[in-house]
C-alpha cells in the first residue's frame, strides 16, 4: 500500500463498533476515584486490553488553528508507565485517528484509525492542501493558511469498562492523572498544567439512551456529584489560551463605561471555515486593519454554560470554572448592529461541588450550551486593538448549533490616543464594513442567543440539568438534615 492510500478513512472491527455513537464526558473529583470505579464496576464489565494503560496522544493543528470543529485528528501511542521529565515524542509507529462529527438528530461521530510511521504521517499533513480530499465544505477550509504540525499533547491512565449486548452497545473509559503540553517550536514543549478530577466519559450506541443501563449511569453520576465537562483536547486549547494571555499585557481600555460590539449570525455550514478565512483575510494589512503584532496568533478554547435565572451563569472551562452576570444588550445609536454590554466576572477557581452548590441555591439553573470559541485580534493605523470571534454554541437538549461572529473594541498599545468614543465608533464601523463587503451572507443580531438558550428541556441525550439539580438537592437535605 502507498502511503499516501494509508491516509484514507478506514473503519478496523472495534471501530464499526462506535461508528454511529453518542459521546458525553463528566468530571468527578480525584480523591472519589476508588468510589468512581466501583460504582462503575458494579454494572460494566472492566476490559483490559494490555499492561500499556498510559494514553500519549499528539493532536495536529497550526497556529491559524485551520482544523475545523467538526474533525479531529490525532496520534496516539500506548505506553506502560507515565513520562518522566520533560515531554518526548518516542519514535517508530504511532496510530492517526481521524474523527469527523455528523449533525443530524444525533450527533454522531466517525473515526478511522491507522497505524504508521510518526515521520510519514507528519510528512503527509505538511501539505497545504491535506484537508482538501475530505471534499466537504462545511467541515473544512482548505487549502490551510499554515502546515499541520504537532501541537498540542496529552497524556493520561485510562481504563475501559463496556456493555455489549444484541441490544447495544455502551463503553466508559476512566481517565486520570491527566498531563497536557503546546509545542512552540519544533521539539520545543512547554507543560500547560495537570488536570484536577477523574473523567468519566461514556459513549454509547444513541438508542441505549433510553434503556435502564443508561438511567443507572445517570443515577450513578448524580450520586459522585459530576459535572459536565468539555473534552481533553479543548481543556488543553483552554491552558494554551490562559499561557498565551500572560504573555502579552491588557490593551488599555479607553472607554471604561461602554462596550462597542457588533454581532451577526453565520450559516451553521459556513462557521467552520470562516475563523481561517477572516485570519488570512488579515495575515497581510487590509483597509486599514493587520493582525496584531504582538498578538499574532488565533486563540482557540470552548466551555459549558450553564444559565441560571437572574441573568447569571456560570463557566465550566473543564476543571476551572467562573461566576458572570450578564448586563442586558443597549443598542449603540452610530450603528444598528453594534450593541453597548457588560459582563461583570467573578474569578477563576477549581470546581468544587459546595462552590456550586451556593451558586446554584440562590439562581436555579434553567440551561446548558456548549460554547466553542476561535478569536484573532487586528489593529488598526491607530493602534486600536479589535477582538474578531467565530462562535458556535451548542445547545444539550435540542442538539442544535447556533453560530455567530463577533467583533468587539478591546483596547489601545497607549493610553494617550485621542478621540475616545466618536474615534472608537468610526474604526468599529469601518471593521464591519470591511468584513461584511468580504463576507456577504452576514447578518445582524443581538438576542438570537437568549432565545436559543431558553428553549431548553430536561432530557436524557444530555441529561446536564437533571444530573446537577439532583446532587444539589441531595446536598441541601444532607445539609439541613
């Protein structure tokens, strides 16, 4: 077989297996790991596949951070103890595992697996034009702005528990001791941090949805007290955006006061291509505007939102999470589609259970969206600073997608710039109407987002708000009692 043949999608038998498979992830605190895995054993059987239970996946990407949502692709090598010192990559085979998400009434996911040398592999995704045989617009923009190289690493102890049976098909893999890493330079990576918790992630043929299997389970995660979480690929995008932020300092902000914003829905099919296009649209200076020097990369990271009444939510970034109230939307009277908003944020801190339960005591939560994020930042000839985000939101009881684009003032390189406000509105003008010429099927909106998220159910696909409204009610009589 040729090399380049290898590359193509190919399903193995325990692949065939999960082909058409719902997958949800969850977070339980470290120290519950023994209770976690008996509880899981108690009605999964535990597989064990070799003595090599330590995972190292590399996943591929580039700095435009060209590779859309909706595919994934990664190698992964099997090891028997975890790493010591500093990250390495170990030579001969690895396995490339491409992963490519399908909307529909259920999400689905397709993988191809193949193992092959580490050299061929990263040889073949040098090519600009590696994405373009998947010959799917909506999932991918191609050529790439950048070669895909290593990027971002993980490494973690996983056990596999499954329930196979002619009714369908369930696994769990339970992962802790998760390590993650960016590389800046070839064989250069600096560590991102350890992840606190033990994941518990199930996937499972989407009809057992329904069975008394999967109830078990959702009773099993309201008894550890889970909570959602994103996947290890974005907890490690949301590490390499916190390392990144402290590199640069805050732009100084010019108008305390107000917020200039302006706001559009994009076509669900177009979203994932638009964040590569808009950043080489501006690779080079455009109309005035060019990526900002000192902030030349695009920044990538995804959270769950979980909304509660009195305009409050709360970010779940995978083992962290923040508090933020939400000021109401006021139009901006120099442009229909620019908006003037606050947030008020609270800090930063690990998830504990008790923390959210005084959050949620107060302000009940009513939804659950899963946000994913892409940002770039331009400049102006004034040496203003303009955040540009493409966001898609998906929402866990529908399995619908919302996507937007945003692009927002967020600071000036100095403090003695004049102009304020009147000088402010001008270029934020200008930037819309530079994109919107480039980018036709655009349109305003300010409260699409509200909408989407308050048409929310409780419902056993993502069963979110049902798995986090019990532990709380559990712990509040436990507390009273």
């Amino acid at each position: 077989m040729r090399v380049n043949d290898s590359f193509m999608l190919h399903s193995g038998k325990r692949i065939a297996e999960l082909a058409n498979r719902l997958e949800t992830r969850w977070l339980v605190p470290t120290c519950s790991y023994q209770e976690v895995r008996a509880e899981i054993v108690s009605f999964l059987k535990p597989i064990h596949y070799s003595n090599r239970l330590w995972v190292r996946t590399i996943y591929l990407n580039n700095d435009s951070h060209d590779v859309p949502w909706d595919l994934n692709i990664k190698v992964r090598k099997y090891l028997a103890a975890p790493m010591t010192g500093p990250f390495s990559v170990p030579k001969g085979n690895w396995t490339l595992e491409t992963k490519v998400t399908h909307h529909g009434e259920i999400i689905q996911k397709h993988k191809s697996r193949r193992s092959l040398p580490l050299a061929d592999i990263l040889k073949h995704y040098e090519k600009l034009n590696t994405l373009c045989h998947l010959k799917q617009e909506d999932t991918t923009a191609c050529p790439l702005n950048n070669p895909l190289r290593p990027f971002l690493a993980v490494e973690y102890h996983r056990e596999h528990f499954i329930y196979h049976q002619p009714e369908g098909y369930l696994r769990v893999t339970l992962d802790r001791d998760i390590k993650f890493w960016h590389q800046i330079d070839e064989d250069t990576w600096i560590p991102l941090g350890s992840e606190n918790g033990v994941r518990i992630e199930i996937k499972c043929d989407p009809h057992l949805i329904t069975s008394p299997l999967f109830r078990r389970f959702t009773k099993a995660l309201i008894h550890l007290t889970a909570v959602p979480i994103i996947s290890k690929r974005y907890a490690a995008l949301n590490r390499l955006t916190s390392w990144q932020r402290s590199l640069i300092p805050l732009p100084f902000y010019e108008t305390p006061h107000e917020e200039f914003a302006a706001s559009f829905s994009v076509i669900p099919s177009q979203a994932p291509s638009l964040s590569a296009k808009l950043f080489k649209l501006f690779k080079k200076p455009y109309k005035g505007y060019r990526l900002d020097p000192k902030r030349h990369w695009m920044s990538e990271w995804s959270m769950v939102c979980l909304y509660l009444k009195g305009n409050r939510r709360i970010n779940l970034y995978g083992d962290s999470c923040r508090k933020v109230r939400d000021r109401h939307a006021v139009p901006q009277s120099f442009r229909h589609d620019s908006t003037q908003r606050q947030e008020i944020k609270g800090g930063e801190y690990i998830i504990v259970p008790t923390l959210l339960t005084q959050c949620m005591n107060t302000h009940k939560p009513y939804g659950a969206l899963m946000r994913y994020k892409r940002q770039f930042w331009v400049r102006s000839k004034t040496e203003r600073t303009y955040k540009i985000s493409v966001n898609r939101f998906f929402h866990c009881a529908t399995q619908r997608y919302l996507t937007g684009l945003d692009i927002r003032y967020a600071g000036s390189a100095t403090d003695r710039l004049s102009g304020g406000s009147r000088a402010i509105a001008k270029e934020m003008k200008n930037l819309v109407s530079v994109i919107r010429k480039q980018f036709t099927d655009l349109h305003s909106t300010r409260h699409l987002l509200n909408s989407f998220t308050i048409d929310q159910q409780e419902n056993e696909i993502y069963p979110i708000l049902k798995v986090m409204n019990s532990w709380m009610s559990a712990r509040r009589r436990r507390v009273k009692g």
